[in-house]
C-alpha cells in the first residue's frame, strides 16, 4: 500500500496513476550496461530504479499528489480546485514515443513540476476532468 492509498480521506477516491515512460527504464538498464563495469553504472541504474519505484504521481477526486522518496519521503499536493495551470513540455521525440513532462501551478503551491511520464495528455486531462467535477 503506497502513500497515498495509506491518505485517502473517507470520500475521495483515486481517479488515475501517471507511471514512468518504459524510456526511463531503458535508460537505466543502458547506464547499468555500459557503465556496469566501472561500479557507478550499477549504482545510478539502481538509484534510477528506486527513484522509479518510490514516485507515486495521482489524481483523486480531491488533489493531485507527487509523492517522492524510500526513505526520507517527500510530497507536494494541492487540491484540485486550488489548480490553476497544467502546462505540458513534449519534444518532437516525446510525442512520437508518447512521453513527456508536465507543470502543475496552484494557488499557494507555486509550481510543482514532473518528471517525464508516460501519457501526459491523459493525466492532464484528467486533471481538468477532476477539476470541473469538484465545482
């Protein structure tokens, strides 16, 4: 059970999960292949993997949550009608292998920016589609 599944309140119920482009994990098994011999490619290919493995990135039907961190844990959330901007950076190879990274921009939050996930366009929509239904 994650974190935010261990924070639901009583109502609110989890609406998506944005995960990791499978481009991250390639990057880091390359890294671990290449740099494998030399100690440090087995070091940052496993940190790679726990940065992936302890990122909770969601959307209830309350707040957008982006939980990071094993060990020392660290979290941004907004609620959902705090939200004002979802801004979206996707380069030319991102949008043919269908990642990239987003901006979220709330109200007493500043900004709280992404890595590159896979999908954006889906969280972002339901991002907004969470947004209109709270008012």
């Amino acid at each position: 059970m994650g974190y935010v599944d261990k924070t639901l309140g009583i109502q609110e119920q989890v609406l998506y999960r944005a995960k990791f482009h499978w481009s991250y994990t390639l990057l880091a098994l390359l890294i671990l292949v290449t740099l494998g011999i030399a100690l440090i490619g087995i070091v940052i290919a496993i940190y790679m993997m726990i940065v992936k493995w302890t990122t909770e990135i969601v959307v209830t039907n309350e707040r957008f949550v982006y939980k990071r961190g094993w060990i020392a844990r660290r979290t941004q959330e907004v609620n959902l009608n705090k939200i004002e901007e979802v801004n979206l950076n996707q380069s030319v190879l991102g949008r043919v292998l269908g990642y990239g990274r987003l901006r979220v921009q709330g109200t007493g939050v500043g900004a709280i920016d992404l890595p590159a996930i896979d999908a954006p366009l889906s969280l972002r929509r339901e991002i907004t589609s969470a947004k209109e239904s709270t008012r």
